[in-house]
C-alpha cells in the first residue's frame, strides 16, 4: 500500500462559490496560490508561483463559505 499526502499554504485568488448538490450536500470550490523559493543552477534565487483548484464538501464547504474570501491565508491537507 501506498500513501501520499500533501499539505498546501497559500492565499485564496478569488471568493469562494458554493451551490450544492442533488443530495443537498454543499460544495465550495475556489482558486489557491502557492509559492515555491528556490536556487537556481547560476546561484541566483528564484520565485515560483503555483495555481489549485480546491474543492470542499459538507460541513467544511459550509465553514469555507462563510469565513473564507479572496486573499484569506488557508492550509490544506490532503
């Protein structure tokens, strides 16, 4: 068995949008960015910047919505 887990630290670039479901569970989507520092062969130090889309269910959709907005610092663990 394996097992991969990731942890992301970044802002949001845009508000939250929630709808829900047929069933009637919630689900929040939004954009994240990510900052990657790092050296470069030549020694000079460099910043990259990565784009996700994040996608929440149920009661953590909920909580998103409500507190969450562009710009907001968030960590996700998946």
């Amino acid at each position: 068995m394996n097992l991969n887990k990731a942890y992301l630290i970044g802002r949001l670039t845009r508000d939250p949008e929630t709808r829900a479901l047929p069933s009637g569970q919630s689900v929040t989507s939004f954009g994240m960015a990510t900052d990657r520092f790092f050296t470069d062969r030549s020694g000079q130090k460099q910043q990259q910047t990565d784009f996700h889309n994040i996608v929440l269910f149920g009661k953590l959709a909920d909580i998103a919505s409500q507190y969450l907005n562009k710009g907001s610092l968030v960590l996700i663990e998946g």
